[in-house]
C-alpha cells in the first residue's frame, strides 16, 4: 500500500503544489535527496524520492513536476484535512528560505536547492502566529501545508 514518486525541487514550489504534495511528505516512510544529471545537455537537478501510504493529489500537478517510479496498485489512504493558522506544534512541510526556517520551524528535515539558500523542509512549527508576532514563513507569504496534532491523531493508518 505504497508510492514511489520523484520530484523536482525547483519545480514543485507554488502553494497548490506544496498542498497537492504536503500530507504524503508529512507522513512519507522515506525520502531520498537525489543529485541528478541529464545527458547530453548537462543539467543537474536537485530530486526527491518519496515512498509513502499517503497518495497525492495529481489534480493539482503537471506531468512535469512529478513521476511515479513505483505504485504497488493498491489504493493509498487519502488525507483531506487543512489549517490556517500557525501554531507551535503543528507539523509543517514547504519551500522556503532556510534562514526563515530555521527561526519558526524545529526538529526539521531541509532538502537543499542547489545555487540557492531555497529548501524543501518538513517539521514541526516552533511559534504561535498573534496579534504581536507574525512568522516570517506568513509575513513572506512562502508555500506552507500544515496539519494539527488532533487532525494528525485522527487519522487512522
């Protein structure tokens, strides 16, 4: 009950392809950086492998931003649950620079973008979005997928 897929970091970056992507990389078994180069142009392209139980949502990606390597023809578990506030302790996953990141997010995984200070990361929200603070990943409007902690408990693998 898993899929294989790849990515390409400098493609899949906008927010509609951040949710179509975020609860199958929040909840991924695997995830494989992968530092590829095409023939005969010579192109290096940062990839990410993902193996997960959690499908994505392919309406929301083009057939250039995503391949399946692997789908062992059972039906992965789909997850259709959102947040929109920020708030310490909710798991989080997106495309950003690293230095705001590191100032909101904690106990993260980052995916690096060659060239660039640009991330694919995925942890968990170290602040609370209020009245006197706002996250520099919210005030820099970055692609962000969240969940809750009681939306990531009530969902039965």
């Amino acid at each position: 009950m898993a899929q294989v897929y790849q990515f390409n970091l400098a493609n899949v970056n906008t927010q509609a392809e951040i949710t179509a992507l975020g609860n199958s990389v929040l909840f991924a078994d695997s995830i494989v950086p992968l530092f590829v180069q095409t023939e005969p142009a010579g192109v290096t392209t940062n990839i990410l492998v993902v193996t997960s139980n959690v499908d994505i949502d392919t309406s929301a990606l083009s057939a250039n931003d995503y391949e399946i390597l692997a789908d062992d023809s059972q039906s992965e578990l789909s997850v259709d649950i959102s947040t929109g506030k920020f708030v310490e302790g909710n798991m989080i996953c997106g495309y950003a620079p690293l230095t705001e990141v590191q100032t909101d997010v904690r106990d993260f995984v980052a995916y690096k973008q060659t060239g660039t200070d640009t991330v694919w990361f995925k942890g968990v929200c170290s602040t609370t979005q209020s009245q006197d603070y706002t996250p520099d990943l919210v005030a820099n409007s970055r692609s962000i997928h969240m969940l809750t902690p009681a939306q990531v408990a009530s969902i039965n693998f």
